[in-house]
C-alpha cells in the first residue's frame, strides 16, 4: 500500500473541490408503505423510468426503490450549498456505472450542473437503506 501525502497546497485544491456532502437513511417499510398506499402514483413522482425498470427488476423491489431514496435525498442534501436551481426527485437518477457501481446522473436541464461531479456509496439490510453523497466542483 502506498500513502499519498499532500501537501498544504495539495490539500486546499482538494476542499475547494468539495462543494458539499449529503446523507440519508431510511427505513425500508416506510417505502414500501407508501408504494402500497399510493401506487405508481408515487413511484412515478419520485423515480425515472430507468430506476422503476431496476427495481422492479428484483425481487426485493421495495430495498432497491428505498436505497435510491436515500440517494435522492444524500444528493440533495449535498447540492444545498451550491448557488443552483433546486433539483426535483426525477432530476436525480441512480444509475449503474460502467464497472457496476452505483452512479449519480443529474438530469436538470440548467448547464450548471455539468460543473459538478458525485459521488454515493449505497447500502442497505433487511431493515435500511442509506446512502452518502460528496458534490466536487469539477475544476480544469
């Protein structure tokens, strides 16, 4: 293993990188509750057409639908100290990456939001689901 040291200068180019981090947990009954109750009137204000396509796709529908919650809220969160447009729910859509992780594509029209990368790290048990998310200003 070999450790990179940076230095002060290094360091400050890293958090002037960081424009914000986000987190969320939720419970994944809660979810699955509200897709019950409301039905696809719920699941189509809060997903895309990709994300409704994966989940239903497996088995345990409710965990996948409930992590990709969470990312919408990490995401969010994150973005809230960036002088930008409020993002809606389908404005941010979890996506599988090229190597297979979890990926976020931001689809808000406004050209802002091209500046900016993100990423998440997703989990979830039996019982939640959480996801962090860091916004980094991409810089030339």
């Amino acid at each position: 293993m070999v450790a990179v040291i940076l230095g002060v200068q290094e360091l400050q180019k890293v958090i002037n990188m960081i424009i914000g981090i986000g987190i969320d947990i939720i419970e994944i009954i809660r979810i699955q509750k509200s897709i019950e109750r409301f039905g696809d009137h719920f699941i189509n204000k809060i997903f895309t057409k990709t994300e409704i396509e994966y989940c239903k796709s497996k088995p345990l529908a409710s965990q996948h639908y409930a992590v990709r919650f969470a990312a919408k809220e990490a995401v969010y969160k994150a973005f809230s100290n960036a002088l930008l447009p409020k993002l809606t729910w389908t404005d941010i859509e979890v996506v599988t990456g090229i190597n297979g992780n979890p990926e976020i594509a931001i689809l808000h029209p406004d050209p802002g939001f091209k500046g900016f990368a993100v990423q998440i790290s997703l989990s979830h048990s039996e019982n939640y689901a959480v996801c962090s998310a860091i916004v980094m200003k991409i810089t030339a």
